[in-house]
C-alpha cells in the first residue's frame, strides 16, 4: 500500500545502505513526484499524497570537503594515458575536456562536434545544454581542442558524439560513451596517480586553477553554468583557507628556538616559588622593614602574579632605580 508508513520505511532502507545524503533525497523526491501525479489522475487519494509530499529526506549539516588537483598532479594525470592507442588517445582528449573546460561527466558523453565552433578567433563548445537545462558557452584551450583533434582523427569521426565505445580489439562501438565509464576511466587513472579522484573532482580542479590563474569569477561561474555564485565559490574552495586556519607550533618547541610562551613561564616561576615564605599582606610590610632595618639588604613585599601569593624580596630594577639604590 502505498502510504506515509511505506515512504517512511523505503527511506529507513535507504539509510541502511549508507547512501549520502543527496542521494536518498533524490529518490525521496521522485516518490513525491510520483505521488503527486497519481493525486492528479485519480490513482491516489489526494489527502495521502499531500502527506507523503511532507516527506522529506535526511538533513546533512555542513559542507564536504572536495577533492582539487595542483598543477602538477593535472601534468602528471594528462601523461598516464598511453598516445600510441587508440584508447590512450580517447581518454586523453577525454580528460584534457574535463580538466581544460570543467564539464560534467553527462556534458561529456552527450557532447558533439557541431558543439565544437570558434568565436572571436577562438575555439568554444557552444550552446551546451547542460544540468536543469541551462545552456551555456564554455571556452576551449589550444592543448584540449589539438587532443579532440588527435582523437577525431585516429577514430576517423568528423561527426555526432565526439568520444566513443571501444571494445576490447580497439575499435569504435556504438554512438556515445556512457557517464558510468567516464567515471571508471577516471578513478582508475586517479589509483594510477595514487589520488582518489572522481570525474566531478576535475571539474573543482578546473575552477580552481582557473582563480589562480587570475580569471575572474564570474567568468568561472559561466564556465561552469551555476546559478549562484555561491556555488561557484564551494568549487574553488575560497572559504576556509587551510594554511591561514592552521595551528602554528608552541612557542617553547624546538621550532622556536626554545623561547617560552606564557603558560610555560608561570609553571617555571611557580616552582621557583616553591621555597619562599608566605606571608599576608601585613605581614609581608613588617617583614621587609624588619629585614631592612638589620641588614643592608633593601627588601620590599610583592605580590607574585604567578604563585598569587605575598613574598619579600628585592625589588624590580625600575623601581631600584627610581629609589636611588642602583
């Protein structure tokens, strides 16, 4: 029966199967999708759909953290593919695309050469319908449009899908590439390099050297075809800066030459103390008169600001010299 109770115990299942958030929520509006439409063509009680429509899925409180790649890994990541195949020369356009123009994996198997045009004497992939239908023109470097051209041209395809199935003997099969092999060419590439990395880690990656190289951020949220620009500034990971937050080494370690911090000083002169006599602050006046009176010595009573107790003893060499005795 479909009901509150049975939506209620899908989403339970859901969790047991550890699912993240975004998924189950995912599923949990299609449900209400589903609900909705069976409420309108008379298959569902409207009352039971507009219940199971307050269903929502679980809350995830903070953000994750995402996966960018240096400058460095994106060279080294560009090299893994062998150029002498067919395949090798496939995924290199494939992932030159997504590292170079930051497009989605789906962007990626549905693009196609008549995407493929050149406005203000460059080349750009124009008119690409990409997520919640949003169309978008992203530009292309030199070095991603010269691997397309590499692979285009050893596959011999001048039209429809730009990348392609291979089968086992190296030869072009079917139409398009599908997003779940996208996903495992990259991932195997990523435990190639020894970085676990997803295709949408390479989309970060694109944003992100794409602010350090001084590009603007607007133009980086067209790029990548948000809506918000909030959005854009969780892909370059603008907001929590990991060397600023980073706690710096305690002043008494070795790193710091030994010097000591203030904590550290009141234990040591705490002990120091140890062996003074305490006295009230009465006492301690009679004390140092006494004392001074006897001996030559010039004896004051000071409240320690490390033990919190009263002692006699000598005093500061500011005041010392403000008395006349140095």
């Amino acid at each position: 029966m479909f009901s509150k109770a049975t939506v209620y115990a899908y989403r339970a299942t859901l969790e047991k199967r550890n699912l993240s958030a975004s998924s189950i929520k995912v599923q949990m509006s299609a449900i209400r999708r589903l609900a909705a439409e069976m409420a309108d063509n008379g298959l569902l009680d409207p009352q039971t759909a507009l219940v199971i429509s307050k269903v929502s899925g679980p809350r995830r409180c903070g953000i994750r953290l995402g996966n960018w790649l240096s400058l460095h890994q994106v060279e080294d990541l560009l090299a893994l593919p062998n150029p002498n195949t067919l395949k090798g020369k496939r995924d290199r356009a494939a992932l030159s695309v997504l590292l170079g123009a930051g497009l989605r994996r789906g962007e990626l198997c549905a693009l196609k050469f008549d995407h493929l045009q050149q406005r203000d004497g460059r080349w750009v992939i124009a008119d690409l319908v990409g997520k919640h239908e949003r169309i978008r023109t992203v530009p292309v470097p030199n070095w991603c449009k010269a691997a397309i051209d590499i692979w285009a041209i050893a596959a011999q395809l001048n039209a429809g899908h730009v990348f392609r199935p291979l089968n086992k003997a190296g030869r072009v099969t079917g139409n398009s590439l599908a997003p779940g092999s996208v996903f495992h060419m990259v991932k195997s590439y990523g435990t190639e390099l020894g970085i676990p990395i997803a295709p949408h880690d390479l989309r970060r990656s694109f944003a992100q050297l794409a602010h350090k190289g001084r590009a603007a951020l607007e133009q980086i949220q067209l790029s990548l075809g948000h809506e918000s620009i909030v959005t854009t500034e969780l892909y370059l990971g603008v907001r929590q800066d990991f060397g600023r937050c980073a706690v710096r080494p305690p002043r008494h370690s070795p790193r710091s030459g030994g010097r000591l911090d203030m904590s550290s000083k009141r234990r040591i002169r705490r002990r120091s103390c140890e062996g003074k006599k305490v006295y009230i602050r009465e006492e301690a006046k009679e004390a140092a008169y006494s004392v001074s009176r006897k001996s030559a010595e010039k004896l004051v009573p000071y409240h320690c600001r490390f033990c919190r107790q009263w002692h006699i003893g000598h005093p500061p060499i500011s005041v010392q010299r403000k008395l006349g005795y140095r």
